[in-house]
C-alpha cells in the first residue's frame, strides 16, 4: 500500500466509479517514458497507471501486460495509436536523410541503407490488448476500426479515446468510446488530433475542456500542462472527472526518460517547449533543441509514422551519448513545476494537494 494513502479522503467522480480508482489521477502513458514499474506504482497508490504501447511488438506488449499484473491487481491502461493511411516514396527518404546526414555525422551513426520498419500493426497489438482483457485501452490520432471496438467492448474493455476538439470527441463517442480525455494544446507528447497534416486546434485545457463536458454524455478526462493539486482541483471544476498527468511523472525514478532529459525537465525553470513534427512527423509537444531548429529548416520531414522509424537511430544514439540536443525530449508547458518523486509518492502528493485545495475553496 502507498506511503499515506489509509489517510485520504477520497474524492469520487464519474471517472473513479467506472475505472475503479481512489483517486482522479491516471498516469498518463508514455512512449519511451512510462514504465511496467512506473504503470504497477501509479495503479497501487489507487490512480490509473498506463502504458504507452504504440511501438511495442505484440509479442513484448503482452509479456509487460502480464508484468504489470503480477505487479498489481488494481486496474491499469494500455495505449496504442491508431493508424492513418500514410506512405513514402524513394526521393523523400533520400532528401531526409540528406537532412539528418550532419546530425549523424555528429553522433557517429552511419545513414541506414533502407527505411526501418514503422510501427507494429495496430489490429495486433489491440488484438493482445482484448486477449488479455486489459482494463483500459486508450487510443491516440484517431478511433480503431467498428470491428476492434466490437471485439473490445465484448470483451469488458473500457475505451477511452483522445480529443483535442470538441468535434473530435463527439466522433469518438458517436463510435463507441467510453470516455474521452480532452488534451489541451499545453500538453507535452503528441496531440492526438486525428488529421495527421491538419494544425492542432491549439485550446488551452480551460477553454477546451467544458467545451468537450458540454459537447459529450460520456465522462471527461482532462490532460495539458497540469502539474499539482492545483490544477487537478481546476479540471474537476471545468467538469472533468479526472485528470491526466504526463510531465509530472517524466522525473521520477521510474521514468525511462533518457537521463538527459530529465536533467532539462528539473532545469526546465522557463524552458521552452513548442510543437514539431521533426522527430516522428506528426506535431508533439518538447523541449526545443537544435534538432527541432535544423530538420524543419531543412523542409524534408516525411509523413508518421515513418519519419519516426527514420530518425529512431538518431534519438537512441543521443540518448546514449547524453547529447540533448538530438533527442525528442517531450514535455508540457507545466514543465518547471515537475519534481523527481516516485510515482507512488507523487500521487499521494497531488491527492493531498487536490483535497487541501477543495478545501480551501470550499471555506
Ligand atoms: C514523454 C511523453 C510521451 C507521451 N506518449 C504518449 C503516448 O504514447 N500516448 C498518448 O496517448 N499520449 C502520450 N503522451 C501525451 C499524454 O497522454 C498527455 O496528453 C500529456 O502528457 C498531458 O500533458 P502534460 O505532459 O503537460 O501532463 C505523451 C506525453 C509525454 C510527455
């Protein structure tokens, strides 16, 4: 049992019913980032550890499912992204590799003779994720397929689809989610706007989130940039009924963030964070750095999910090197609030936070 958490009161909501929680707090998950470790702490401290699996062979993804329920027996998220027709031709990956070449250069890396493989198929990781009737399954850029969500629903699964739009969350709905999480445009990561090419929307989490509570039936999860108590107490206000953390966890022991990154997120007083599409060729929220500045200078960037396999040598090699300035180092606007606690302390932390501020505004 966490460090505290016989102490709390618990604060119930639409979301903490369905998902069985003790607190309005899901870990958000994370490619490259969340942890089985991470994923198995957040879920005992009673919020909703979940993993980010969109790069995960099914084969690994059902091994770390397993994992994870060894390691709890509360409920817990996967996550997967879901797929959009996209392809490459020749002359684009030659001209992005040209562009990548002197970043190579640097790292040491030879250009790759062939484009790596993208992204295992969705339909067979989610086909691991029903099988091994995951609790939750979340879904980033878009809705699976009616026949997934048939399978998925039939098989107990609870679905939670991202919006960064009203009319986004209405479509998700409209195709079977149970829930929706609305991601302001603050939020660290990729934006789960369904049109790979379109711009994100860019709303702020205050004015984005009641537009999706009043837009929806479902419940809402809201997620951007929220860090403390504070703002968890804020989105319950907005009407959501729980709230989505990503940055907050990114500094924590059980975080597999490059050690790099880590150091920018705890340096990260006035960090800069924007959008780019340089490192998997859909926009996503980090901190900015010389790869970002150089790649879309060089106007070559190729559709996701390729651009993402393309430069993957690239972000390992850095991460291995300790060299910032190569990496995807994602991360919300909150990024200077974030502290290196455990995840099991932090969510104790922001439930005690989240309960003194309700209380505060109630005297
Ligand atoms: C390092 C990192 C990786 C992320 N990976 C995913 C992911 O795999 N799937 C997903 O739905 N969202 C992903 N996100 C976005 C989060 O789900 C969430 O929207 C975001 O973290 C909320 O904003 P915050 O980081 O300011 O808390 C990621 C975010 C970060 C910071």
């Amino acid at each position: 049992m966490a460090p505290g958490k016989e102490e709390l009161m618990t604060v119930t909501t639409a979301v903490t019913r369905r998902l069985g929680l003790d607190v309005p707090i899901i870990q958000a998950p994370m490619v490259g980032a969340a942890s089985v470790e991470m994923v198995i702490a957040a879920s005992n401290a009673g919020a909703l550890g979940s993993f980010g699996a969109a790069y995960t062979q099914p084969d690994a993804l059902r091994e770390m499912i397993r994992e994870i329920r060894a390691g709890t027996e509360r409920p817990f998220g996967v996550n997967l992204f879901v797929p959009a027709p996209s392809a490459v031709t020749e002359a684009e990956v030659a001209k992005a590799n040209a562009a990548l070449a002197p970043i190579r250069a640097e790292l040491g890396l030879p250009t790759p003779n062939a484009l790596p493989a993208p992204a295992p198929t969705f339909a067979d990781q989610a086909a691991v994720v029903i099988a091994e009737r995951v609790p939750v399954f979340s879904y980033h850029f878009g809705t699976p397929e009616p026949g997934i969500v048939a399978e998925a629903k039939a098989a107990g699964l609870t679905l939670i689809g991202s919006a960064t739009s009203a009319a986004d969350a209405r479509t998700l709905v409209d195709a079977g989610a149970d829930m929706v999480i609305a991601q302001s445009t603050e939020a660290g990561g990729h934006q789960g706007t369904f049109d790979a090419w379109a711009e994100p929307p860019g709303l702020g989490l205050m004015a984005l989130v009641p537009q999706i509570v009043d837009a929806v039936a479902v419940p809402v999860i809201a997620a951007g940039g929220i860090m403390d108590g504070r703002g968890i107490a804020a989105c319950l206000a907005l009407g959501a009924g729980a709230a989505q953390l990503g940055t907050a966890f990114l500094a924590s022991p059980e975080s597999v963030a490059s050690d790099s990154h880590k150091r920018r997120i705890l340096d990260g007083d006035g960090a800069e964070t924007r959008f780019t599409r340089a490192f998997s060729g859909r926009p996503a929220r980090g901190l900015a750095n010389r790869f970002m500045d150089d790649i879309e200078r060089a106007e070559s960037i190729l559709a996701f999910p390729y651009q993402n396999a393309l430069t993957g040598d690239i972000r390992r090699a850095a991460a291995a090197q300790d060299q910032p300035e190569f990496q995807s180092m994602w991360a919300g606007q909150g990024v200077a609030m974030a502290r290196a606690l455990p995840t099991a302390e932090l969510v104790v932390e922001l439930n005690e936070e989240l309960e003194r501020k309700l209380g505060e505004i109630a005297t």
